[in-house]
C-alpha cells in the first residue's frame, strides 16, 4: 500500500457541540442507544438524560470511544438530529481526502490497534477520546487506491459473513439437537427398544403410587409416558426438612477477606454451575440462611432475572450459599437426580414455565409453581439408562460445538490476518 503519513485531524473534523441535559431533554431528540459490533447505530426515544450529550448529524461519522476497534462505528444516515453521550463521538470528514469506508475498515484493523499502542500507550484498554483519535497518524493512500482496498474487503466481508452465518446455523443445529435429546429422555423414547427387552424391579415407584403420592388425575398429566412410569410432584420428590426454596435476600457488600461464596443466577449456566466470578457474603449473612447452606447434591434453577440455568451443585461447594433468585431443589433421593436435572433443562419444562411467567413484567418464577411442577418419573432403573444415554448424547453435541467454536475463532484469525495484509504501509 503507498500511502502518506497523515494526522486523522487532516481529513476529520469533529463536531463539539454539546447540550446540557435540561437542553438535551426538551429538544426530544432521538438518542443512540449503542453502535454494535456490526455497525448498526440503534435508536431510542424519549429517554431522558442527567448527563451533557453531543449532537450528531446526517453525514457524521460516529464512534464509540470504548468499543470502536471492535466495530463499534457507523455513519449516521438519518434526516433528523440525534443525540449521544459523551462516550460517544462525532465527525465531519472530507469526501476530497478520505473515503469513510475505507477509514471504516482500517478502525477495525490490527494497524489502528497497533498505531495506538505506539502514539498514545495506552492502547484500546482505556475510552479512545477525540483529542487522542484525531491526533493519530496513520498511512492514508490515494483516494483511488482507498476506494480498490475497500472493494477488496467488501468481497472478502461477503464471504467471511456466508462462513459465519453457516457456523450461526451449525450452533443453533445443535441446540436444538440438545432439546431433543431432552425432549427424548423424559417421553421415554431413548429407551423404547430397552424397556421392550428387560424385567425391571419397579419397587420404589409402586412405593410412590401407594402412599398416593403421584398425579393419578390424566388431566392433569402433560403427556403420554411409558406405563411403568408415573407423574409425580417434584415437591414430592424433595428432602422435606429444607424443602424448595431461595437463598439470601440481601447480600450486603463483599468481604475483603474470607467470606463465603454466594452464588447467583449468572454462576448457574445450562447443565452447570461455574463459580469463576462468584461473590461472597460474609459468614454471618450467610449463616442467616442455614437451610440453603449447599451441602453438594443439590439442584439449583434460576428462578429470577436470566432464566435458563440449572446445575447440580458439586461436592466441592459444600458449604456454599445462594442469592435469592436462585432455587434450591434438595432431591431426597440422589439416585434420581441426575434424571430430574434432565427434566428441568428440557423444552417440557421451559415451554410450561414461559405459560406461567407469560404477561408477568419481571420474570420471576414463584416456588409453588415449581413446587407442583408435575415431573414424568421412570424407575430407577430406567433412570439410569436415561442417564447414560444423555450423557453420551451430549457428549456428542459438546464436542461439535467445539468444533464449531475453534471454526469461528479460526474464520476472525482470517479476518484479522486479512486486514493486517491490506493495511500493511
């Protein structure tokens, strides 16, 4: 690339008007509510603002200062006005010295990062501010070979979007190939030919239906299941003495030291719980929740906030605590709790929780709903083959997923080497 050294202030020049808030909120305007990694400025209305707000208009080139190397920029394309925050900045440019798509492509560029670790020290890790962006100096090459550079990518951007969407497509194919799996388990259809061929010792589910403790009424039963198995209540399933419930309600600021860990909805993910950016509690907030002091075994749900979790706790946890939009589901007997984590991971579950939560503002899943959630039980037994089965299925799905994953780290390697080539001085 023959390209002169120039100062971005050469051929950008930014807009510094500014509105105060009172200002901002009175004139109504459309306000950007973020630039994403694609590029695509999304809009709000009438979101009022306690802070001072730049103006952008037709024409600008916007950029956020905190994500502009991954993406985060756009030209404004819309007739009226809007606004943004401060962490946000906006520019002029001239159509005579500089094509905004090639300088579009070169901001996303490993030279851009590397032009900033050299000028300024402090790289991409700190808000990128106008003053530092335009005094940057950069190999600028003449308006016809910006506008060849800049068709080059785009043809490569085309390819590189069909390989990512094939990859989206991949991921979201074994998504569905995991709810099926579930779907599978609890509806008996991974052990049909098993069950057909084998005598089974059904004792602790004839157990169940003596003590009246199964749903006998079908009308109250979800779906058809094998005639050996039988609806219980998941509450009928649980350790009486701590039952299902919520861990600590106020967690009160972390301990500088020591503490016990705490875990919320965010430390529980689908089929695990990961405590690597778990918060603690202090040994006496948590000793005010006895009853849901992890002893390993237990099954935790997300009840509030992001939905979807549920892991069994580890025997590495004991001694652990709970938030409260976490559920804590003490099966009584562990040999079934590997199953019943199956149940509540399965499209059953989720679509019958969405119909309760449905209308609800905040989403948050009452514990008797939960309580009476009808669980479609087969004898331990069979349990355990479901058991086997899902494990070696899943397996099966963790490892394409991870194929899937290092296709996509290798296809933005590719993106990356591309830009570093197109922009090399």
């Amino acid at each position: 690339m023959n390209s002169k050294i120039q100062a971005i202030s050469s051929f950008l020049t930014e807009r510094k008007e500014r509105l105060k808030p009172e200002e901002a909120n009175e004139l109504n305007l459309k306000r950007i509510e973020k630039i994403d990694f694609t590029g695509q400025i999304h809009l709000v209305e009438n979101k009022p603002t306690k802070t001072d707000m730049i103006v952008v208009k037709k024409g600008d080139l916007v950029i956020s200062g905190i994500n502009v190397a991954k993406g985060a920029l756009a030209v404004y394309e819309g007739d009226e006005d809007v606004i943004a925050t401060i962490h946000y900045s906006s520019y002029s440019f001239d159509k005579e010295k500089i094509d905004i798509n090639f300088l579009k492509w070169f901001l996303k560029s490993p030279a851009f990062v590397d032009a900033l670790a050299e000028q300024t020290g402090g790289g991409i890790k700190t808000e990128i501010k106008a003053k530092k962006f335009l005094s940057l100096k950069i190999p600028i090459p003449t308006l016809d070979e910006q506008k060849n550079i800049e068709a080059n990518l785009n043809k490569f951007e085309e390819k590189y979007n069909q390989v990512s969407e094939e990859l989206q497509t991949q991921s979201e194919l074994i998504n569905k190939l995991r709810s099926s799996i579930l779907s599978d388990a609890i509806h008996g259809r991974l052990t049909d030919e098993w069950r057909k061929h084998t005598t089974f010792n059904d004792e602790i589910i004839c157990r169940y239906k003596n003590n009246n403790l199964h749903i006998t009424n079908e009308d109250n039963q979800p779906f058809k299941i094998p005639n050996t198995w039988i609806w219980i209540k998941l509450d009928n399933l649980v350790n009486q003495d701590r039952g299902i419930t919520y861990g600590i309600v106020k967690m009160g600021n972390e301990p500088t030291k020591n503490g016990i860990v705490a875990l919320r909805c965010s430390d529980v993910k689908f089929r695990r719980i990961d405590i690597t950016n778990a918060r603690k509690v202090t040994e006496e907030i948590s000793s005010q929740y006895k009853r849901t002091i992890l002893e390993g075994g237990e099954i935790l749900l997300n009840i509030r906030g992001t939905l979807g979790g549920c892991g069994i706790v580890d025997a590495s946890l004991r001694g652990c605590n709970i938030a409260r939009e976490i559920g804590m589901i003490p099966i009584s007997n562990n040999e079934f709790t590997d199953y019943i984590l199956n149940v509540l991971t399965s499209p059953y579950f989720n679509n019958q929780i969405e119909n309760n939560l449905r209308g609800i503002a905040y989403k948050g899943l009452n514990l008797n709903i939960l309580r009476n959630f009808p669980i479609p039980l087969p004898p331990p037994e069979e349990q355990k083959r479901i058991v086997e089965k899902v494990e070696r299925l899943m397996a099966t799905c963790d490892a394409l997923e991870l194929e899937v994953q290092n296709s996509k780290i290798e296809t933005e390697k590719l993106m990356q080497s591309v830009l570093k080539e197109a922009f090399k001085n």
